[in-house]
C-alpha cells in the first residue's frame, strides 16, 4: 500500500475528472433493465443519462469538493453541473445541480452489472 501523508495503508482517491472521462463514465455506467438488481436501479441510470446529456452539450461542471455529504471516494464522483435553466432565460442566473456518478472502479468491480 502507498504511504501518503504519513498514513500507511490508505490509496489514494482520484478528484479531478476531465468532462471526456465523465462522459465515458456515463456511458459505461449505462446497463440493461434486466441486469438491474436494486430498488434504486432505475433512479441512477436516469442521473446519469441526465449527466451525460448535460455534460455532452457543454455545460459547466466542477468537482465537488468542500462538503461532509458528498465527498468523492473510490466509489461514487461528486460533481456539480451549471445549466441555463427557465430562470435563466427569465434574466435570472444558472441553475447549479448536484450529481454523482460511478468511479471507473466500482463499474470495473462489477463488471457489467448493476453498480447501484
């Protein structure tokens, strides 16, 4: 195991994502309804779908990267996704959305499948 900072047996845990590794996340992380195995199953797949969509037409995202709840781990990528919304349009500002996403080593970990 690598040492960072000191601490003997923790990994390392990847926070910055380029929008093209997102996207390709998306992608991945897109199974079908039968190997669906979870209640939340359906939920996820349609956040990533939104993600995707709004990441593929260019709009803005940053890494989340300063909250209690949604930390990005081994497991799940946190990001944020500004899109102009009806408000925007109405002269207001763009709406800012949480989303998380699979890591590439939870879809690696299980294979194809449902990783919800």
């Amino acid at each position: 195991m690598k040492k960072i900072k000191g601490i003997v047996g923790r990994k390392r845990v990847k926070r910055t994502y380029k929008r093209d590794e997102l996207i390709e996340i998306c992608e991945d992380a897109i199974v079908s309804e039968n190997k669906w195995d979870d209640r939340d199953s359906q939920g996820s797949i349609k956040n990533i779908g939104l993600v995707w969509a709004l990441l593929s037409c260019g709009c803005e995202f940053e890494m989340v990267k300063h909250s209690t709840n949604c930390k990005t781990d081994e497991e799940i990528i946190w990001i944020y996704i500004s899109s102009k919304g009806f408000d925007f349009f109405e002269g207001g500002q763009l709406e800012r959305d949480i989303y998380y996403l699979p890591t590439r080593k939870r879809l690696d970990d299980n294979s194809g499948g449902d990783w919800y």
